[in-house]
C-alpha cells in the first residue's frame, strides 16, 4: 500500500509574498487594462480602486481563515468547515474552473510577446508544459524561480512608467481624462476585468499546507502582496493613460509595449517584450500550483477522483493532480480567446471569494481578526462585480458551476445507492 504522503511545510514569509505578488502581477498588469478601458476609458482608474477595495475585504477573509485553518485548498476548505460541504465544493469548483481560465489567458499572453506570428498557441503550450515540469520538481524550486520573474517584471514596469512619464504626447491625454466617461456600469464592469489581476493572493492560502507557521505567515503575506500589487497597479495604469489615453488603451492588444513605443524609446521595446513574457511565466507558475493543491483537496474529500489527491514520495508535491491540470490548461490553450478567459475566470474567482467572506462571517471568539462588516462588504462586492461582467463570461461561468453541481449530485446518489 502507498504510504499517505503529506506536503512539506517549506515556505516562508518571503516566499509567500512573491508567490502572491508573481500572480497578481503576472496575471492582469500586461493583459487587463485594455478591457478594462474598452468598458470605462479612464474610468478604469476608479474600477481598479473599486477592485482593490473588494480585493482587501477578500484578502481579510482569506487571512482570517487561513490562520484557522492551515491547510491546502483555500476556500474550499474554509467553506466545509465553517459552513458545509456544499459551500466548499463550489467554492473549489470554481477556483478550478476560474483558474484555469487564468492559465490559458496567461499563457497566450506570454506567447502574444514571445512568439513568432502565426506560432502563439505552440508555444503557448510549449510554456505550460514546461512550467507544469517545473512544479513537479517540488514547492522550492517554484518559489525560488517566482522570486527571479519577479524582480525582473518590476524592471521592466519601471522602464515602462520611466519611458511614459517622459513621453510629452502623453501629457494632454492625462489632462483631457474624464473618470465618468463609461458611466456606474462601465466602471463596474472595468473592476470586475481588473479584479482579475488581484486574485492572485489565493494562492498563498491555497499552499497553507506548505508554509512554515502559517497563522501568523499567511495572515502577513496575504496583506504585503496585495498592498504591493496594488501600488504597482495604480503606478502602471496611470502611466498608460497618460501615454495612450483612454482611446488608445482601449484599442491596443498591448498597451505597456505602446507606451514605450509612444514614448520614442525604442530600445525599451525589447525590455517590455521580455517583461511581459516573463510575468506571465510567473503568473502561470504560480497558479498550477495553486490550482494543484485545491484539487488535492478535493481529491481527498471525494469532491474529484481521488486518484488526484496522489502526493509524490520524493518531491512532496500533488503531481497527478499538476498533470491532469496541464494536460486541460494545454486544450485551452489551443482552443479559448484570451479576453474571454479574462471575464470567464474573473466570475469564478468571484463566486469562490463571495464564498470566502460568508465562511469568514462566520466565524467568532478567537479565531476573528477583522469586524464582520468587512466580510459583508466583500460578500457584496463580489456579487455585483460578478453580475457586472460581460455577459458571455456570466452565462458560461454559471453554466460550468451549475454542470458542477449537477456532476456532485449524480456522484452523491450513485454512492448512497451502493451503500443501500
């Protein structure tokens, strides 16, 4: 019989905040502004202050719960516990499904910068197969390889906001900006695509088997990382709006790389090439393992097969899980648009923390860190920012959530029926 192997607590503080800040900064800062600004212009700017706040009552609820729960899964396992089995399989269902999307959009966008014309989706696959073996080599070496993305990201963000701040066609575009342009659902609709881009601490808690400490750890990590993302977030789309104006952000298909091109400094251009691969390498990263360990935890609860909750003797990681998950990041790759995966994976994330902050509510005594009125800000945050959405990205997220529903029905009947 195969021993029942456990993930080794080799995280620290350090590394979980560059694990978070590798998602958050990857996942949206080079792909995210331009939707955003198609449903706001510059409204976007309020949108990603509205994002931000329901990003930090989410983050309150994450790190309250992760103390109290140490664990793999993230809000999957805060919803069984502190409310029911029910709330945490949809939770974990929709992270999965949310995730995944994630995955595929980060991987076209790395092979949008990186890749030859006509060559995107072969080495958009070529980038997850890869990342997928770099995980399996255990939780140290994906650490240590996020830590390397992401200074070298934050090199390339500060090139871009050097180079448009000293662009003087910019400056008008700055002056003329009217924050109301796209009206309360506009702007709405731009925090919900730009929530996209402040998931990323999820995964932090998703790894709480894996940290060392972690109910003081997690709690720490979750905050630095977003309140670093955020900064970064605001610093950059400013300076893009400066640079392009809302019109042009909007249309572009890459709108840090048009900055520096607007800007006249060419030789920047080749920096921003490689700083947006690069983020979204890290952002890939780090979401196969997040997406990892909330399927082990599933897995081990029955919610999935429970084949996938294997862990590998020697590298302490969930590999059978890390495989499947990039054999269907790979079939999304060659067959998803990548702003549609942007809104169909904002409307899972948003049911997934919608969840976390009624597990937090919950919660009393001891274990509550922040007042309740956070989590209920949060909890209705996150369901009119997922309401606000494009509507193909409602539809289709309901549609998966509620397929994975009916799926845990069928599964629950047929086993009640066996043990009769």
């Amino acid at each position: 019989m195969t021993p029942p192997y456990t993930l080794a607590r080799r995280l620290g503080l350090g590394d979980a905040v560059f694990i978070g800040l590798g998602s958050m900064i990857g996942a949206g800062v080079f792909a995210a502004f331009a939707p955003a600004a198609q449903a706001a212009g510059a409204g976007l700017l309020v949108g990603l202050a509205i994002a931000g706040f329901v990003a930090y009552c989410n983050a309150a609820a994450s790190a309250q719960l992760a103390a109290a729960h140490p664990t793999s899964g993230g809000t999957y396992a805060y919803g069984r516990a502190e409310i029911g089995p029910w709330s945490g399989f949809v939770a974990g269902w929709a992270f999965i499904i949310g995730k995944l999307a994630s995955c595929a959009a980060m991987a076209l966008t790395f092979a949008a910068y990186a890749a030859p014309p006509g060559w995107e989706r072969p080495v958009a696959i070529a980038a997850v197969a890869a990342l997928a073996v770099v995980n399996l080599l255990g939780v140290t070496r994906t650490a240590q390889l996020t830590r390397v993305l992401v200074v070298i990201v934050l090199l390339a963000l500060a090139v871009v906001v050097a180079a448009g701040w000293s662009s003087t066609a910019g400056a008008e575009g700055l002056s003329d900006m009217d924050l109301w342009t796209g009206g309360g659902y506009g702007i709405l609709q731009s925090a919900g695509l730009l929530f996209f881009a402040f998931a990323g601490y999820a995964r932090i808690a998703t790894m709480g088997e894996e940290v060392r400490d972690p109910s003081r750890t997690i709690p720490r990590a979750i905050m630095l990382a977003l309140g670093l993302a955020l900064v970064v977030y605001a610093i950059v789309g400013v300076t893009v709006l400066m640079a392009l104006g809302p019109g042009g952000t909007a249309a572009s298909s890459a709108p840090l790389f048009d900055t520096v091109a607007a800007s006249g400094w060419a030789w920047a251009q080749p920096v921003v090439r490689i700083g947006a691969a690069v983020a979204s390498l890290g952002a890939l990263l780090a979401l196969i393992a997040g997406i990892g360990r909330t399927t082990l935890a599933m897995a081990r609860e029955d919610d999935l097969p429970r084949s996938l909750a294997a862990i590998h003797p020697r590298y302490r990681v969930p590999h059978r899980a890390e495989i499947a998950i990039a054999v269907v990041v790979i079939v999304a790759v060659a067959t998803v648009d990548l702003r549609g995966a942007i809104g169909f994976s904002s409307f899972g994330v948003l049911v997934y923390y919608f969840i976390a902050n009624a597990a937090a509510f919950r919660q009393s005594g001891s274990a509550r860190r922040f007042p309740r009125i956070l989590q209920v800000l949060g909890a209705v945050g996150c369901g009119m920012l997922a309401l606000t959405l494009p509507l193909a990205a409602v539809i289709g997220g309901a549609v998966v959530i509620l397929v994975g529903i009916g799926g845990r029905l069928v599964v629950l009947e047929l086993r009640q029926r066996r043990a009769l």
